[in-house]
C-alpha cells in the first residue's frame, strides 16, 4: 500500500493477532507496526549480507510526520545497502551512552587503589570526583575536548595549580582507558593547561632556618618541623612515621617502600639530636604512630604552620613566605653549601632514583656516606641554633 497519514492513522492488526506489519510501496523496507493496544511505530527493515532481517523501530506514529520518518528510514536502509548493520550501530550507540564517565571512574579507581600510593589515590580520588563530578553522567567517548577546556576554566577559579592536577587525573583515566579498549579517544589531551608551573626554588638562609628553629615547641608539629629539617625528608613521610619504622638504639629510620614516593624502601641514619628529639617525644599508649592522634598521622598542618609563623615574626624575624616542604630544599642546599656533601649522597638522602644506565648499574644505598652528612648536618645545626 502507498501511505499516506490517513493510510497510517487508520492501521490495525488482523483480527486476533497481536500485532500486524505494513509496508510501504513507494519506499521498500519502510512500514509501520500497528499492535492490537492501539500502537503504531515506523520501522526499517533490511537485509545484511549474512541473510538476517533486523527490524530497526524509528519512531512513534503519532509523535513523528509521516514524511520524517520516511527520510529517516531512508538512510537507514541506505546504509545496509552499504553493508552496514543499522541496528547492530544503534545497539552499540546504546552501550556506548551507558558506559560514562562516572561508572568508569569506579573501575578506574579499584584498580588504581592497589597502584597508587594511599595520599596519591586520595588525590586522584578527589579530582575524578568532585573536579569532574558535572561530567560524570556524560558518555566516555561522548565527552568532547571543548567540555573538557569548559569545565577546567571552571575548575581553575579555585586555583589554576589545582585545576592542572585535576587535568592531569582525568588525562590519567583516559589513558587508562583507551588501554583498557573502552575509550576511542583523549579529550583532555590538546586542552590548554591552567597554568605553567615553575618549580620552587624557595630555602631558608642560615638566619632564616634558626628562626624557625627557636620558634618551634616542644609538641608534635614542633618536633616534626626540626626532624624535617635534620633528615631531608618529605612531611608526610616524617607526619606518618611509625614506631616499627625506627631503631633509636642503632640511630635508622627505615622507611618501607608503601609510604616512599618511589616506591623504594630508603634507610635514613639518623643523627645523635635527630634520636634526642624523637626519644623525648612524649607517645600515646598503645599508639603505633609516633605523631598525631587516632589511627591515622599527624594532621592540622595549615593551622599549625599558621601559629609557627606568628611565633616567628612576634620574634622579630621576616620571612618571605615559605611552605614546609621548602625546609627538604633547605636542607639538602645548605648540606651541600656549607657541610660540602656531595650531590650523588644528598640524592641518596632523599630517595631520589638514579637515572639513564645509573638506575640498573647503581645499587649503593651510601649507608655510611649518608651518616656521615647527616651527622655533620646536624652538627651545624647546632652550632647554629642551640
């Protein structure tokens, strides 16, 4: 039959049957599914090269002209006729649309929970989550670069260091992905970045360092900040530190390869007022973690930071402002200018890996080399503030 919108409004199954298929004439493959409910759809019907018939459902008869439906059904059937399978692409649009951005960042993060060390997920974590939260509902492979760039100039209103790491997490998942064979594509990659970032340069003077030092009490954030600036180490390496990770009698602090950046276990000697300052810490019984309270490390870093600074410029000292991490730059920078350690043992006393054919030939740890700086280190710092 010829359809016309009279023809179509006026279809209906057989007699008994629950449901009946009409075809149009002018257009071979395109008909209409009336049910006995009183229903009518459009459908495309073709051919593939494999002998099946899908059937692809375009549309309702009463929600969709007559003349749209027929323009519609005709580049489906176009395309079969290219050997393509209209309704194999439409099922795959389906799944695609159902894999988005929020259920693969579940799947990324069980994985990368077992990969990550705990502070680096818990970053990841926090940008995937809330950083990227208003795309979460997207389809992956639907999310576009122009999204993306939208979404971080939003993101940098909060600070632009913070909006490249949240670029960075989101890159990190795509990568994953496009491995993993769920996402096409990377969106973020092409995107402009916040902002570029120089590293810090900033170390205390002699006099700076000794202000610090007499500005610091004898409570946990104190003892800390003086370890921070004897052993060279991270704050959230000294902040985390545990009881079984130290041997006063033989003056190490061993720190597994779990809490290291890279991942390797790094012995730190310890010298005679770094062991002093930890002996006379005052512990919490049955506490596993030298500081801090409750089952985790030390936390209230930004207020305490905040009265060390006071407590200094009420002693009359001007600093330029200076983070705590400045002091693992300070330390290492005065060693080497003042104590004329080596650069090769200033590396080992950070953890940092060798690099080129050094990382696979050079296995020295500098066990004694390291005690020797470091001993010699805190010796001038004795001088200097006691």
């Amino acid at each position: 039959m010829r359809f016309t919108k009279q023809v179509v409004e006026a279809l209906s199954p057989p007699p008994g049957k629950p449901y009946g298929l009409f075809w149009d004439d002018m257009l071979k493959g395109f008909g209409v599914k009336a049910s006995a409910g009183g229903s009518r759809q459009y459908v495309a019907q073709y051919r593939t090269p494999d002998g099946r018939t899908p059937r692809v459902t375009i549309g309702r008869v009463d929600t969709l002209s007559l003349d749209e439906a027929r323009k519609q059904a005709r580049a489906i059937l176009a395309k079969a006729q290219t050997g393509s399978d209209p309704q194999a692409e439409k099922a795959e649009a389906r799944r695609q649309a159902s894999i988005t951005l929020g259920s693969v960042t579940a799947t990324y993060l069980a994985q990368a929970k077992g990969r990550l060390k705990p502070r680096s997920y818990q970053e990841v974590e926090r940008h995937l989550m809330k950083a990227w939260a208003p795309l979460a509902g997207m389809p992956l492979n639907g999310i576009r670069r122009a999204d993306v760039a939208a979404r971080l100039n939003v993101i940098a209103e909060t600070g632009k260091v913070n909006a490249n790491r949240a670029r960075s997490a989101l890159s990190g998942l795509y990568t994953w992905a496009i491995g993993e064979g769920t996402a096409e594509t990377n969106p973020v990659a092409g995107t402009n970045k916040p902002t570029d970032e120089k590293p810090r340069e900033r170390f205390l003077s002699r006099e700076e360092v000794r202000a610090v030092w007499k500005a610091c009490r004898d409570d946990d954030h104190g003892v800390m900040v003086r370890l921070l600036l004897l052993t060279a180490q991270r704050r959230n390496e000294v902040g985390e530190m545990a009881e079984a990770e130290l041997d006063l009698d033989a003056a190490v602090w061993t720190l597994p390869g779990i809490r290291a950046k890279n991942g390797r276990t790094h012995e730190i000697p310890l010298s005679p007022l770094a062991v002093q300052l930890l002996r006379d810490k005052p512990r919490l019984a049955g506490r596993s973690l030298v500081f801090g309270q409750g089952a985790s490390g030390f936390s209230g870093w930004s207020n305490s930071k905040e009265r060390l600074d006071a407590r200094v410029k009420a002693a009359g000292a001007d600093l330029a402002p200076w983070t705590l991490h400045d002091l693992r730059r300070t330390a290492t920078t005065l060693m080497a200018e003042y104590v004329g350690v080596q650069p090769h043992i200033i590396s080992a006393i950070k953890n940092h890996t060798p690099e080129g054919m050094a990382r696979v030939y050079n296995l020295a740890t500098y066990r004694a080399e390291k005690r020797d700086a470091l001993n010699r280190w805190a010796d001038e710092i004795g001088r200097l503030c006691l």
